[in-house]
C-alpha cells in the first residue's frame, strides 16, 4: 500500500498495521522519487484536471466527493483508502460503518494552496476487504464549502473505467499530480491478508510514492473520479505488503515490480442515501458488509 505518513518527516515505508502509512497500497507518504509530473495545461483534456476539491490528511490523500445525486445542502464527504484511517489498517474482513471521528483534512484549491481545514463528524465507512476505501462525513455541506471558499466537490463516475483512459492521480499530500493510462485491471490483487477485487492497474508513468495513498484517479475525458489510488509493487516481491502480486481467474499470480494500482469507486455511487448517509442495504450497493 502507499504507507500514510505520520507527518512530513517521516519518509518511511510501512512496517505493520497501525502505522500511518498506507500499506502495499504503499501509497502513502514517503520521499518523493521517479518522475512526478506537474498539472497539466487545460488544454491537454476536455476537463482541466488541477488540486481544486483535493485534501491533504495527516499521512495519506484524499478528495472532497458528491455523487450525481448528491445536495448541496447535504454533508460533504471526503474520499480516502482504508488503510488511511486513524484507527489503523481495518483487519481482512472487516468493515467500520459510522465511528465518531473529528479528524481535520486541509482543503486545497487549483494551484495546490491549503485554503481551508476541514473536520469530519464520523467515518461512514472503512474497509480493506475487497476495496480499500474510507469515506468521511463532514461537519460542513458542499454548500457552505462552496460558498466560503469557491471550491466544489469531485464528482464520482457511476460508471466503471475503461482500459486505455487517460488518467491523473491527484495527490493532496505532495501536490503532485501523476498522468499515465489505465492498463487493465487486476481479477484479484493481494497484498499481505488483504485481497482486493476488480484493482484498476496503470501504466508506467503513474510511479506514485508514499503519501499518495487515497489520491482520487481522475478521468482526463470527464474530470470525475473512477478510481482512488492505493498501492503498488515496490520490490518486486511477490503478495507481500508493499509488494502486491496479481492473481486471475485460474489462479495464476503475477508480480508487476514497480507497477501500482488503484481501487475503483463506481461501486460506492449506489451506496450513498440521502444526507450523505452511507446505506449498505440500497438496490445496487455492492460495498462489503459488516
């Protein structure tokens, strides 16, 4: 996983659950190396993709989301991996619908400037089974975002992605914005205990680091958000954490060294009620389960 950090200093790798980082989804906070690119001109895509809606988070990233039949007046959310929580790594299995939180995010606008903290009233889910997500209610509606700071929600696609999409993985905590393509997608992905289903795989270019873990994967063609980013195979090792290995339907693991992963998100579209309310039990809600 893309380790979280535990701050700004602490450029470590992972090293067992309940540290920041996030995990073989290492994609959390650690010294950036490989090539970084910059945000792109407008022109490069039909919707300009820059930081606006993105959060930096202690030790991971993240993004501020509505659906499409999101309010205005309804608490905003904010998008994350599992493995990002401040609880520590969900164990395989197990999933955290509506804990108290009051953990803080730093909203940040186009040019990649904190402008705001943001506080969440709740974790109104979290899992590393299957997917590894977490989504924070706020204590503030997209509205009252909107209207203070000029800054919307991403939207989440209801759709699923499509190979070969130009993509651009955002990352709150490192204002750094990754291009690549997707390049398939993984029947199986695991890493450590933890397997996750249907992973959206990229091309080279998206070499994300520590600290990028909950980034939200945006599509260049619609500016929505098909996937959040959490891991990758950074030794070479074959399902170990950090080192995720791939596993298709006849059983056949493969090792992509150097290659990282993202979890999809059409899935939570038809988990969210009204009010923002996560709802496991809607017609089309695919989220695990406690």
């Amino acid at each position: 996983m893309r380790k979280p950090f535990l701050g700004a200093l602490l450029a470590v790798l992972l090293l067992g659950a309940g540290a920041a980082p996030a995990m073989a989804t290492s994609h959390d906070a650690a010294a950036p190396t490989g090539t970084v690119q910059a945000a792109a001109p407008a022109q490069e895509s039909i919707a300009a993709v820059d930081f606006a809606g993105t959060v930096a988070l202690s030790n991971c990233s993240g993004s501020v989301v509505r659906t499409p039949a999101s309010l205005p007046t309804d608490p905003a959310l904010v998008l994350s991996n599992g493995h990002c929580l401040e609880t520590g790594f969900p164990a395989a299995g197990q999933v955290i619908v509506d804990r108290a939180s009051t953990r803080t995010f730093t909203l940040l606008n186009s040019a990649g400037t904190g402008v705001a903290t943001l506080r969440a009233s709740k974790i109104a889910y979290g899992t590393m089974t299957d997917t590894d997500v977490s989504l924070y209610q706020l204590t503030s509606t997209y509205a009252q975002i909107q209207s203070a700071y000029g800054i919307s929600a991403l939207e989440l696609s209801a759709t699923r992605p499509v190979q070969g999409s130009a993509i651009k993985v955002v990352s709150g905590y490192w204002k750094r914005i990754y291009s690549c393509s997707v390049d398939g997608f993984a029947y199986l992905l695991k890493e450590g205990s933890w397997t996750w289903k249907d992973s959206v795989r990229y091309t080279s270019s998206c070499n994300t680091i520590g600290g990028t873990s909950g980034s939200p994967v945006i599509d260049e063609a619609t500016g929505k958000v098909v996937a959040v980013n959490n891991t990758g195979n950074e030794s070479g090792a074959r399902c170990t954490l950090n080192n995720p290995c791939e596993v298709d339907e006849n059983g056949t693991v493969t090792v992509r060294y150097g290659i990282n992963y993202a979890q999809q998100t059409y899935g939570i579209v038809s988990c969210v009620g009204a009010g923002s309310q996560i709802n496991l039990n809607l017609a089309g809600c695919t989220l695990p389960k406690p």
